[in-house]
C-alpha cells in the first residue's frame, strides 16, 4: 500500500476514445487532451507555532479552530518555543475536542472527560496549571510520524513531551470519567498507527492514537514538522 497517495489526492480521468459500431452512424474522433493530475499540497510553509496562532486568533470562525488550544497554552505556561523546534510531531485539539459536552461520555471533549469536583470544567482556570500542561506537552512527540513514515498497520510508541512521572495520578479533585478511566502512564508515552481500513466515506486510512482516537486531518507539513488534527478528546492511558 502506498501511504503517500492516502494524503496526495490525485483526480483520474480517464480518456474518452469515440469508436465505430456495426450500422451506427460513424462518429467523429474526439480530439486528444492531456490531464495533468492534480495534487492537494499538505504543505502550510511556516511552523506549527506560527500556524497555529493563525487558525487560532484570526477574524473569522475558520480562523479560530485552535483558540481553546491556544488559550490552554498560554494559561498553561508552556514556552510557545515547543512549537518551533524541529522534527516534531504536533498534535492539535480543535474546540471540540477540549469543550465538547455530551450524554455520550465516550464522545466528550476535555472538559468532560476531566471532572472537577465530579462536575465538568467550564474554563481553563478550573484546572491546576501543572495538569493542563502535561496534558499538552503530551500532544507534542519527539520525532516526525505521519502517513509518510509510519510504517504500515504496526503500532508504533513513541516518545512525548510530557516528564515521565507526571502522568502517574491525578490532582486533588480531579477525576475521569467512566468512558475514560485514568491509567497511570508513568513513562508518558503514546501509540500511534496507520489503520488498515476506511472506518467511514469521509475517513480514509486514518492514523489512530492510543487504539482510541482517529485523528480528523493528518500529515499537515510545518516546516518543523508534522501536525495531526483532532475533533474529540484524545487519552493519556497507553494500550497493551
């Protein structure tokens, strides 16, 4: 299987040839076009900091996907630096993935799947700082994985940012839910692999993180490295 064609998009058209049939009227040849496919480019030339600021604090809604992202960081205290060293894989929870609410706990964002005080957060300061952090340093991994370098179907682990330890409890007063129990995750690594299948028409081959998270849009190309984006709260507990 060729990864590479899962995220360049190639339109195939195939040529039209008139033809002559037995008592059909004869047709005149179509003239001959040349098709050049066409690529989608992945390519955002400029870092993840930078690209992430400006789909997070831009003037329309298409343009502020990442602002709870954003605001998470900056509440967080994490050197904005992170974001622009190199060979580095990135990912990015968009506003769902961090505030979404739901009968269906399995299908909630951040907020709801870390409770305080048995209730949902509503706002990054209901949060300790240290939490928050971790759980973002945890979205940025050592190394570049995407479509163009996972190897097919083998789960690979990889390496995060987040300190080994920090992952190992909870604070006071914080909780998971029962769709997403806490697993001590003392060396703060994750799963990641390319699925062998299209789990629906609009999800071809996805990369899936912790056996539990099919990211929304991958292989986006910084020039520091590669981003993943995510719609749904993504996990800290490792599969076996």
């Amino acid at each position: 299987m060729n990864l590479n064609k899962i995220i360049v998009g190639f339109i195939v058209v195939g040529s039209i040839s008139a033809v002559s049939l037995t008592s059909c009227k004869k047709l005149s040849l179509q003239k001959d076009y040349d098709r050049v496919p066409d690529t989608v480019d992945t390519h955002v030339y400029m870092n993840a900091w930078d690209y992430l600021k400006k789909r997070a604090t831009g003037a329309t809604a298409n343009d502020q996907i990442w602002k709870s992202f954003y605001d998470a960081i900056v509440y967080s205290g994490i050197d904005s630096a992170e974001y622009t060293k190199p060979g580095r894989t990135f990912i990015f929870p968009n506003t769902e993935a961090l505030t979404r609410t739901n009968a269906n706990l399995s299908d909630v964002g951040f907020f709801s799947a870390y409770q305080v005080n048995n209730k949902n957060g509503t706002k990054w300061s209901d949060y300790p700082k240290d939490l928050v952090k971790n759980y973002l340093l945890y979205l940025i991994i050592e190394g570049v994985y995407n479509h163009y370098t996972l190897p097919p179907i083998n789960t690979v682990e990889v390496q995060t940012l987040a300190p080994q330890g920090s992952l190992t409890s909870l604070p006071a007063g914080i909780t998971r839910t029962s769709a997403w129990p806490f697993v001590p995750n003392p060396k703060s690594t994750m799963k990641m692999k390319v699925l062998n299948s299209s789990p629906s028409n609009t999800s071809d081959y996805p990369i899936v993180l912790n056996e539990s998270r099919n990211v929304r849009t991958s292989s986006i190309q910084a020039t520091n490295g590669t981003i993943h984006a995510i719609d749904r709260f993504l996990t800290t507990t490792v599969p076996d």
